[in-house]
C-alpha cells in the first residue's frame, strides 16, 4: 500500500471542483477507490421510499466521496502539497512543503 497524502482527521481544503475552496476534515479515506469523505462537503439528498421502517418516507442527506487528488492538507489556512521523510530510526514522517511542519507519522520506528 503506498503512503497517502492526507489522513482520517486531518483539515483539508478542496482544491478542485464546485466546492473548491472550502475547508474540511476528512472523516473516511476509501483507499481501494482513492478517494476520501469531508464533513459537511459535497452534500448529496436522497429520497427514500416507504417501506415498513420508515413508513412515510424520507429525504436523508450524507456526504458524497470527492476524490484523494482534489484535496490537500491545510496549513496556516493555506493548502500545502507533502513530503515524505524517512528519519534515522526508519520511521516515515509527513512534511508540509509549505513551511516544513511535521503532518504525522505514517510508520513506526523499524525493529533491528
């Protein structure tokens, strides 16, 4: 599994589409379709028929996926692109390129 940009909790802002712009936190990384749930972006309604457990019916509204490329991690209200850096003790870290901040270790330390 390759290493991914941005992860479950991480403030992201949307950087393509028609909610570019806005700023979220990602509270689902689908990896096998590379693609991640925001709360409260790309909001989608469905109706939902009668049947015995909702017998009058409803319109329920969720959050759609928006794709892994069209997000980026926010930093200082601004988006910034990542890094990946592998320290002495062969863990992996995320890197903001913007100013150099440590987004979160993506491995634990290697055992010898």
């Amino acid at each position: 599994m390759a290493a991914r940009h941005v992860r479950k909790g991480d403030q992201v802002m949307i950087t393509a589409g028609s909610h570019k712009g806005q700023v979220g936190e990602i509270s689902r990384v689908l990896v096998k379709r590379d693609r991640v749930i925001v709360k409260g972006i790309n909001l989608q309604t469905k109706h939902v028929k009668p049947n015995r457990l909702v017998p009058q019916g409803s319109i329920i509204t969720k959050e759609a996926s928006i794709h892994i490329s069209n997000v980026s991690p926010v930093v200082d209200g601004m988006p910034t692109r990542v890094r990946f850096q592998i320290n002495s003790d062969g863990s992996k870290d995320r890197v903001a390129v913007r100013d150099g901040r440590v987004l979160g270790q993506i491995s634990p330390p290697k055992k010898k």
